[in-house]
C-alpha cells in the first residue's frame, strides 16, 4: 500500500466492486419488510451517525471511480475472495428475510451466525474493495462507516425488542452480533 493514495480514471478501478455494493444496498431498502423500517426510531445522535456512514460511503463511491485495482497482484485476488465472501453473505442475507414469515424476527440461515449480517456482507465487500486496490485510505474510510454503524445496530437492535419481544430477546442470547466478535456478558 502507498502512503499517497492513487487517483487516476481508468475501467480498471475500484468502481466495479463499488457497483455491486451499490446494487445490494439499494436491495436491502427495497426486500427489508416495510413495517421494521418505519419504526425505527433513530434518535439525533444515531441519525448524526448515520448520515455520516452515508456521507463517507458516498465518498468511497466517488472515490473508486479513480482507484486503480492492483492488477495482476495478490493484493487483487486477496480482495476478490474477501468481495466474492461478502457478496454471498448478502445474497444469503436476501434469501432469509425473504423466506421469513412477516411478523417474524429474522433468526434463520445466516442469522443464525450474526445478528446482522448485512453489515457483515457490506463491510467484507468494503473491506475487500480496499485490498484490491491496496488502498490504506479506502480502508480507514470503511473503519469509519464500521464505527458509526455499531452505533445505528444497536438502534435497530432496540427496535426488534420492542417488535418482537422475548422471542428477539432469546434470539440475542444465543446470537452473536457480529461472527468472530463473542457477545458481551
């Protein structure tokens, strides 16, 4: 990784993996069931957060139209794997809400490692992005959106207890918040 971030246009660059995160998340609005969504109660502080995530992943986007991938190195197909895992994360991710009954907490398939897994399959593919490109700014920028959506998770979180009541609560004990990060307590 080079401590001056590149920036050159060109078809080889960052933007193709920036595409497909960019169709998932438009997914995620469109399958995640309207009724979760709308009570979400964001307070200023989580909606300061959230925005932020959203400022900076826009930043990513933009950016990526001028990283050029690290063609032909391991940094590329190092990057690749970590997109490719992130990608099948989410795809498991839309198959599980869509198979949950509505009314229900979403606790089948891959929810059965993550309590939000797609936070996981969205920050693999940022995460993999960067080390296609062998961007250590592209990283920190993902560190950042990593960081302030911890804190939105546990808005949503909140929101599914009071849906769902102990039928969530029973699934937070015996489902880590995120894989390879045991539970607190």
């Amino acid at each position: 990784m080079s401590l001056v971030p590149a920036f050159e246009i060109g078809v080889w660059n960052a933007w193709i993996f920036s595409v497909f995160t960019f169709i998932h998340i438009g997914l995620v609005s469109m399958v995640v069931r309207k009724d979760i969504g709308e009570k979400m109660d964001h307070g200023q502080e989580e909606q300061k957060k959230l925005y932020t995530a959203s400022l900076i992943w826009l930043i990513m986007i933009l950016y990526s139209i001028f990283l050029p991938l690290k063609l032909g190195t391991a940094w590329l197909y190092t990057g690749i794997a970590i997109f490719v895992v992130g990608t099948l994360f989410l795809t498991m991710f839309f198959r599980d809400v869509a198979a949950t009954p509505q009314g229900q907490p979403f606790t089948r398939g891959v929810f059965r490692y993550s309590r939000n897994p797609m936070y996981v399959g969205m920050f693999l593919q940022f995460i993999g992005t960067a080390i296609a490109a062998a961007s250590w700014l592209y990283l920190l920028l993902t560190l950042i959106i990593v960081v302030a959506m911890w804190f939105v998770v546990i808005v949503e979180e909140r929101t599914c207890l009071e849906k769902y009541g102990d039928s969530y609560r029973d699934y937070m004990n015996g489902t880590n918040r995120w894989i390879g990060i045991p539970k607190a307590g």
